[in-house]
C-alpha cells in the first residue's frame, strides 16, 4: 500500500474538532442576544395587524399592538428597534413635511415606546421615503434629480424631530452627502448631545430592498425610478471605506453596512480599517430569501439563520439588524 501521509503527521486540524468540548474552545465568534436590532413597520390605527405578503411572518403593526411585541423584545433581551412607518398617501406630498410633524406617526410611536418601556431602545429612520409622492428619499427638481442640499435641511428637522419625541438613535438612510454632520450640529446645537446617530455609511442601490417598499408601500409610488445615483454602486468596494470616513469624521457614533450578506466583505473592510462600532442591515430580501426556501423545506430554518448571523459576527459585524430578531432571540434561549 501506498503511503501518501507521513507517518508522524504533527499537525492534525483535525485534533481540535474531534470532540465537542475542544470545538468549544477554540471558537472564535458567538451570537448572542445583544447582537440584535429589531427593523418593525408601525401604522396608523388601533389594533391592526397586517401580514406584509413578501415577508411571511412579518407584520404591519399599530402602535398599540406594538407595544405588545415591545414588550416581548424586551423579555427577550433584545437591545433596541428600528421604527419604520407605513405613511397613508394623504399624508405624501413634494415637500415631504409631514417627515417633521411632531404629531406625525413616528414621533407618536417614539413617545409610546418610551414611556412603556424605557429601557429599549428605539431607532428612527431619517430619510423622505416614505413622505414623498414618489417615494425618492429626497426632494426632486424638475428632472427628477434628487437634491442633495436641499434634502439635508428637510432631514435635519426629521432628526431634531425624532430626537425631541425621544428616540435614541437616529439613523439616516438616506446616503445624501454631508447629512451626518448638519445633524450632528443641529443636535448639538439644540442639546441633544447623547442622540446617536447610526449611520447608513455604505448603503448599496440594491434590488435586494424590495420587499421592503412593499411593506411601507413606496413601491408603487417609485414605480420605474431608481436610486442609483444617491445610493452606492453595487460593483465598489473602496468608495464605501471613503463613505464611512466622512459619516466618522462628520459624527457618526455607529456605521452600518446594508445589504448584508452579499456585502459581508465591506464590513470586514470597514471594521478593520476604523474599528468602530459596525453594524450589518440583513435586508428585507435575504429575509424574505430564507424565509421561502425554509417554507418549502428546503432548508433547515434556524440553522440557516443562526449560520447566516454567525457570518455577519465573523466579518466583524457588532450588531444585525434582521427581521428574524425575536426568532432569533427564541432560538437562543433554548
Ligand atoms: N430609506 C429607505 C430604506 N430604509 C431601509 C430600507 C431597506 C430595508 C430592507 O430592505 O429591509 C430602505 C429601502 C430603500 O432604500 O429603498
Ligand atoms: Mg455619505
């Protein structure tokens, strides 16, 4: 017989993963339940539910049935939402203002949120979307160009907005240039030195949102448009690292990378380079994704899921926000 290994072969990988208690030892990166941030879509009305049909499982809620699945969060651990409305047409228009009425849905959720359970924390979304009756993220001229300049100040009192009704965090989703450091001043300038801000750094023009705009109803209202020339080019990589260093330079207290598991190699970019705190938007699509392969049971579902978060932690990630928080969350009690 052949002899193709030497006959003292000293290094065995194989060694370590032979029993259970060694493969406990040596792993390197764990999920827990403080790696989560929970993404909800709040809207108006009293005791309505509605199942968002590109997302099994997930749900349109009023603030009051919120407020049930808040408090479950917080049995469960899980750190903080991230609050997304779902805004009636009514209430659409160019200029977007209803963006920073203080009695608007988003500041009424905020409040309600925090007065229940003042623990958790809450993560507003900062970007015109869902305000727009086009659904672009900013206003638009004549030609439909997304204005830069004139969007920040728009979303500059969407933040001072959600910053007075209480919310924790702030999270421009917006990828306009320069936004995070005219926030950044006008929340300091109004004394809201300890408002976050989580900043949607490297945020790609990705078709892997869709059934997002479902669920807060911007689809339609987009219709054939896109967001390629605010939102990232899918094929760069370095542009999001000069992304990043501008939102940390402006005042960025947390960077997010988004989607997720196509894009786990901007985060360990990002991660190694600035070294701080960096999160990972598991999106709407990839939910959606694992969600029908596990319907039709073609794949084992929390295993897959709690393989995909191990990916986001090793790629350096400190947080995820994914719509499979609470399962998650379950899963991990057990
Ligand atoms: N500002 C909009 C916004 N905020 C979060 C998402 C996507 C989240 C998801 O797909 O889960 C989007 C969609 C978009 O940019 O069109
Ligand atoms: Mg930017």
């Amino acid at each position: 017989m052949e002899i193709i290994l030497s006959q003292f072969l000293a290094i065995r990988p194989r060694r370590m993963r032979k029993d259970d208690f060694s493969r406990r030892l040596m792993r390197e990166n764990v999920l827990t339940v403080n790696d989560l941030i929970y993404p909800v879509f709040v809207l108006e009305g009293e005791g309505k539910i509605e199942e968002v049909k590109s997302m099994p499982g997930v749900q349109r809620q009023s603030i009051d049935v919120l407020l049930k699945t808040a408090k479950e969060c917080v049995k469960l651990g899980i750190p903080a939402l991230a609050l997304f409305p779902v805004v009636a047409q009514e209430f659409k228009s160019l200029d977007a203002k209803e963006a920073y009425n203080p009695e608007g849905l988003v500041p009424r959720t905020v409040r309600a949120l925090k007065q229940a359970f003042p623990e958790l924390g809450v993560i507003t979304d900062v970007a015109l979307d869902p305000y727009t009756t086009h659904g672009q993220d900013g206003l638009i001229d004549d030609t439909g160009y997304v204005l830069n300049d004139e969007t920040v100040e728009v979303l500059v009192k969407q933040a001072l907005c959600h910053a007075e009704a209480g919310a924790d965090v702030v999270a421009p989703s917006d990828m306009m240039d320069g936004r995070i450091g005219a926030i950044r001043d006008a929340l300091e300038d109004s004394r809201f030195i300890y408002t976050r801000i989580m900043a949607y750094s490297a945020k790609y023009a990705s078709a892997f949102y869709g059934p997002f705009r479902d669920a807060v109803g911007s689809a339609g209202n987009l219709g054939k448009s896109n967001k390629y020339n605010y939102q990232m080019d899918p094929a760069n990589s370095d542009e999001a690292l000069k992304e990043v260093a501008l939102d940390i330079e402006e005042g960025a207290d947390m960077v997010m990378v988004k989607p997720g598991m196509p894009y786990l190699d901007i985060v360990r970019r990002v991660k190694d380079e600035f070294g701080v705190p960096t999160y990972a938007y598991h999106v709407s699509g990839e939910y959606a994704m694992l969600k029908a392969a596990a319907q039709n049971s073609w794949l084992d579902e929390k295993a897959c899921v709690l393989e995909a978060m191990l990916g986001f932690k090793r790629a350096g990630a400190d947080g995820v926000l994914t719509y499979y928080a609470m399962d998650i969350a379950r899963w991990l009690k057990e």
